[in-house]
C-alpha cells in the first residue's frame, strides 16, 4: 500500500468542552496518512494522477476552522470522513492533538483509522 502523508498541519479553531474554550481559538495539529496508487503519479509525473494533498490540506483546515467542535474526537471523525468522501481515499489514520491541553504535557489528543487497507 502507497500512502500519502501530511504532518503537523496546525490550525487555530475553537475546541473545547468548556465555556473558557468556547470564546477562545486553540491551536490544532492534525497529521493524516492517506492511502493511495502512486504509480500512475510516478509514471506520468503528473498531480492529475495523484492525490492532491494541498486540496486535501486546504478542505481539512476549512472544516476545523468552521466547525467549532467540542471534542477532538469530532474532528477525528469529520476529518476521516471528509477524506474518504470527498477525495476517494479507501483508508486514513487521522491523529489530532491540542498542544499544552494538560499542564505539564506536550500535547493530549486522538488517533483514528477509517477505512479498509487494500495491498498493492
């Protein structure tokens, strides 16, 4: 299997269960791993043949940006679906973490998998 991979792509949006975070942006850092056939892509050199990760980066941020979510684990989910409807993707691991969440932590946050692996 071919992947696809964005890291660290950081986001300001509101997410929070409590009220405080509720008035406020957070940062985000999400890191998705997409899977795709790269081989068309290598061979034509071609971004028509491949899985564009801008869009893809671009569609993700606009959705966390607007959806003011309460939990991580909503965007999890949203960004999952996001990428396996609207960009074709069969499987994604979509990992969100809130930098400085807990004191005395880097970071808190959810890592999921959507989807079905197929082989190459």
């Amino acid at each position: 299997m071919d992947k696809i991979f964005l890291q660290a792509l950081t986001i300001d949006a509101v997410v929070g269960w409590w009220d405080w975070e509720r008035k406020i942006t957070q940062k985000v850092v999400v890191d998705l791993e997409m899977s795709t056939d790269i081989r068309a892509a290598a061979a034509s050199d071609s971004i028509e043949d491949t899985l564009n990760y801008k869009a893809v980066a671009d569609r993700v941020v606009e959705f966390v940006k607007t959806r003011e979510a309460k939990l991580v684990e909503t965007l999890a989910e949203g960004i999952a679906d996001i990428v396996r409807s609207e960009f074709g993707v069969a499987w994604v691991k979509v990992s969100i973490n809130k930098p400085g969440a807990i004191r005395g932590s880097r970071a808190v946050g959810v890592e999921i998998e959507r989807g079905e692996v197929s082989g190459s």
